[in-house]
C-alpha cells in the first residue's frame, strides 16, 4: 500500500474522521489518497493557520485532530495553531508536505535547495511535543506512534512529522514496517502525600478546589470528589464548562477578570486544592490566597514546582481522584466535614436542600455570590456586552457549544456565562490569539454535527475572516455574533489604565479601522444581520438561532463598556475596580 494510505487508516484508527487543511504541491500525494474513501473526508480551508486551528477545536471535543499542509509557507503559517494547541495541552497532529528528499538541502549549508524548501521541524520544535522528519519508509509506522503517544500521554500537547513527498508516494508493506510499543505511564502517589492531603483537609474550616483543564477526562471523579467532601469548588476559564453553575458547590469564576464572590472566596481559603491547573498569573495575580495552604496536583513536575507548595503531587488527576475518592468514606472526621453542610438533591432540574446543618463557610461564599454578582447597566440606546451575552446564554440549549475568541471578547464571555447542562464552552486560552474562533467554531461542528455559537470581536473577525467562504461552502451551520466596538477594547482599558487613555492604534483616529460586516457577509453570499439597541436583543438572538445555515450577526455595542470587575497590575485579587470601599473590603478579608 503507499505511504498515504497507511497514514489515513492510521487516522481513522485513532477516531479521526475529518482533517483540516490546504493543498500545495508538496502535501497532493496525501490529498490524493482521500479520494474515493468514505472514512475519513478533508475539509478545505481558506488558510493554513484556520487548519491548524480547526483541528485544535476538534481535538478538543474528540480527544485528537489533525492538520496538514504543504511545506514552506504553507507550514509556517500553522505555528498559531500548533502554539493553541501546545500551549493549552490538546493533541493534534500536524502533518506538512517537504521536498523531495533527493532535493534536500541536507547540511550542505545551503539556505535552501528545493523551491520553498523550510525547516519547519527545528522552527516549530519549541512548541510540540514531539516533531521528525520522515526520511525513509519503514519508520512511518514507528514515527506515527511514537508521536501518538507523546501526544496523548504525560501533559498532552501536539506533533508535527514532515513527510518528503518522495516519500509519500512510496509503497511499504505494514507487516515489515518497524513500530512503536508504547509503556503505559504510571504515576507515584506516595501514602505520606494522600495522609498529608486527608490531615489537611480534616484541619480546614475554609477549603476550596480549584480545578483545571487537566481534571477533563476525569471530571466524573472530580464531582464525585467534591460532593463527597462538601468542598466548594471554583474552575480555571479552560475549565468552566466542566461543571453546571447551578451545581450548590459550584463557587464562581475567580481571576483577575473573575467574579468579586470568587476571589473573595479564594483570598479567604484556609487551604487550597489545585487538580490540574497550572494556576496561571491571570488566575493569581499578586498575593494570592494569603490565608491558605496548598496542595497541587499536576502531571507537569515544571509546572507543579514553579511555586513552593505544602504538598506538590506530580501524577495524573484522576489517578489522584480514585485515591481520594477511596479514602473518602474511611475519614473519621467525614461526618463533621460533609454533615454540617446541607445535603444538596436535585429535583426537576433545581437542586434543593433537604437537611443539613448552616456552615459558615458555604454561607458566607453563598451571600458574597448574592452581594456581588456580575451585572451591567444599560439604556435602550446600548448594548452592553454583558447583557447581550447573558441574553444569548438564555436563548441556548443545554447542550449547545460555544467558542470564543480573545481579548475583551473572551473576558465579558467568560464573566457573564453560565454553564448549563453539557454545554461546551471554550476558547484558545494560554496562547489566545485573534481570529481563534471562526476556525474553532468549523472545527467543533465537525466534531459534534450540531449547529456552534462563534463569538468573536471585530478585531479578532479580521483575521480570519477569510473562513467565511468555508462556511458557505460547506454550509456550516455556525452562528457568528460579532462583538463590535469599533476598536480593540481590552487595550484602550490598559491604555485608560497606564497611558492616559491615549489611543494609539486602538481605533479609528489612532489608525484601527472596521469594515461593514454585513456587507462582506452579503459578498461571501452569507445570511447576515445587525443590532443596534438593547431592545433588538431577544429578536435578533432569536432570528439568528432559529436560521438553519450559517449566520453573520453584528452587534455594536456600547463603545465605552469596559471589563468590570478587574484587578489591575500589582493589586491583590480581592482589590478589583471598581473599587470597593476599604472598610468594606476589610469586613470580607476578616476571618469568621
């Protein structure tokens, strides 16, 4: 069989059914192996950095994705995407297109032999888990499983394998070829940590969790965890979607752009469990969590021992979890940790509390989320971005997926949000680049085979907004709502913050202008509409979600709206502006 049939049946072995790219003259052996299979299909899309991060939002529902193009610029221009995926742990497959390797400039010296001959191994090495060059035909076997499983084990996180085209589109025999035999990883957890960890939580009055990306395919374990202990709970923004909001132990997003309830929640904690998150700076900010003690879990040792913690366990999280969720009922203080909360049932889909006594620390969590939740002011006038979200997080099915993209954009998402059953919600968080979401929103809808919400900022639109054809093409049933503020509104808040509010580049009298999205919507041939007034919210979300291709929608919000509740540079996080009162502050730091 050739080369490329081995590699697409590999594929499909490892439940991959769609790959995204863009053809070139040196990747058309493997597009032409496509032909006539039902298996597995191409999508086309307008540019290789879209591929790329299409295939990271695949992966991220399906568990692994892949991308291919052509060498030169045609790889180069993946590096965004493969930095989505490196950056935030998803496994994705890329897989480029070389010279033949009788062209190779091998180490002649040379700067470059073949016609757009690049060295895309050594330029995206920092950012892969694992990258090669095929160099002859009896390692492909090896090499596709030996980048399978750097890809899905440890800290997740993306290959690349250059292929030559030479050979591509030579014949193996997979019974000769060479392969990979993968170890299965086991990770230590030594007693002293899981007796250190039981003592710990035994002694805490004030416990919290906060649990990360790296906690998702054992999010079963980890409710089971927190519902066993009573423990409220608080996620990173990659894991927001892991949980329902309505959940009674579910605490609320925390941050710099978090909820006050949050981090006063965090900033009170007497003890901290972290499971799989690498509590990113934007989650700590300055003095974080002065009271508490901590306890992290994380399959990264880097990331685990870049801060001195009480108890630092390097293992899998729900290698952790069943350790944990073992221990459980043996705790001979289970009674007084769980009992004094009150037992939490849900009935016709609202939880209720059924008995229990009052505890302080759930009490005082609850009436911060009632005294200080995320809300906007408008006029009919406006559209606060805010508003128009929390209308659209209503409108929506419980199993809906949403994308973000970057900047203001994600951060009022993420603040107005809230989780509904199976609802998916994510965005390209540690690299977080513009023009993430059109592409992910493609990829994602190959991955479910259900309409997706795409919300981006008119920046982040231009970037990629060249996938608008790939949506008429195909005819995706992707509903973009396009958050438009005729500027990029994260920046002029920094520039109000540092610069005395000079706005340079940053809008259209500092040089950064926006197109009539409507219109390009109408060129791609594009439903589309627009929103104006806060009073055209309900009819518009209603009109755009009940279209059955795909939608164009252009919001223009309130150009002064700004991210609120934040904590600006070098402030803890339980001083966020607008600022509160430093009596008031005072009363929600002190111990009870």
């Amino acid at each position: 069989m050739k080369v490329t049939s081995f590699i697409l049946d590999y594929l499909v072995s490892k439940g991959v059914r769609h790959v995204f790219g863009i053809t070139g003259g040196y990747i058309t052996p493997l597009f032409d192996a496509f032909h006539g299979r039902t298996d597995i299909q191409y999508i086309c899309m307008q540019n290789e950095q879209a591929a790329a991060m299409a295939a990271d939002a695949y992966a991220r529902i399906t568990g692994f994705g892949c991308a291919i193009s052509t060498s030169g610029p045609g790889a180069t221009n993946l590096i965004t995407g493969i930095g989505c995926s490196y950056f935030d742990s998803v496994p994705v497959l890329f897989l480029t297109g070389q010279v033949p390797t009788g062209e190779s400039k091998c180490e002649t010296g040379v700067r470059q032999r073949g016609f757009q001959e690049t060295d895309v191994v050594k330029i995206v090495r920092p950012i892969t888990k694992y990258t090669a060059q095929m160099t002859n035909t009896q390692q492909i076997g090896f090499l596709l499983d030996y980048a399978y499983w750097q890809m899905t084990n440890g800290r997740p996180g993306p290959a690349l394998l250059d292929m030559p085209m030479d050979i591509q589109m030579a014949d193996i025999d997979p019974a000769t070829m060479n392969r990979y035999h993968a170890p299965r990883l086991s990770y230590s957890i030594h007693d002293t940590d899981i007796e250190k960890v039981v003592g710990m939580i035994a002694e805490a009055r004030r416990p919290v969790i906060i649990y990360g990306q790296g906690a998702r395919h054992a999010t079963a374990k980890l409710v089971q965890f927190i519902e066993m202990t009573g423990i409220p709970c608080l996620p990173s923004w990659a894991a927001l979607d892991m949980i329902p909001h309505d959940h009674p132990l579910f605490v609320s997003q925390f941050g710099v752009y978090g909820s006050r309830a949050g981090n006063f929640t965090v900033q009170n904690a007497d003890l901290i469990i972290a499971i799989g998150t690498r509590l990113d700076g934007r989650m700590t900010g300055k003095g974080f969590a002065p009271k508490a003690k901590t306890i992290v879990v994380d399959i990264d040792p880097a990331e685990a021992q870049k801060h001195k913690h009480d108890v630092t366990i390097i293992a899998d999280a729900g290698e952790f979890l069943d350790r944990m969720n073992k221990q459980v009922p043996t705790w001979e203080h289970l009674t007084e940790l769980v009992e004094q909360c009150p037992r939490d049932v849900k009935r016709d889909g609202k939880w209720i509390q059924i008995d229990g006594k009052p505890n302080a620390w759930r009490k005082r969590i609850a009436d911060w989320k009632v005294r200080y939740p995320i809300t906007a002011s408008y006029t009919a006038d406006t559209i606060h971005p805010l508003t128009f979200i929390r209308a659209l997080n209503d409108a929506l099915p419980d199993d809906a997926v949403i994308v973000s993209d970057s900047g203001a954009n994600m951060s009022w998402v993420h603040q107005a949000w809230k989780i509904k059953g199976t609802q998916r919600l994510f965005s390209a968080y540690g690299y977080s680049p513009m023009g993430y979401a059109l592409p992910a929103a493609i990829g994602a809808y190959y991955a479910t085979g259900q309409p997706v919400i795409a919300i981006n900022g008119d920046g982040s639109m231009q970037m990629n907004i060249q996938e608008l054809q790939t949506l008429k093409h195909y005819n995706i049933p992707v509903k973009l709502f396009i958050l438009n503020n005729l500027s990029y509104g994260i920046i002029k808040q920094f520039q109000e913050e540092l610069y005395d509010g000079r706005y340079e580049a940053t809008d259209e009298a500092g040089g950064y202008s926006v197109p009539d999205f409507v219109s390009i919507a109408h060129a791609y041939g594009l439903h589309s509409n627009a929103a104006w007034y806060s009073i055209q919210v309900a009819n518009i979300i209603k009109r755009t979600l009940g279209f059955p291709g795909p939608v164009v929608c252009d919001i223009e919000i309130d150009q002064d709206a700004r991210i609120f509740p934040k904590t600006c540079y070098g402030q803890p996080l339980h001083n966020q502006s607008p600022l509160l009162d430093p009596s008031e502050v005072e009363v929600n730091m002190a111990d009870e």
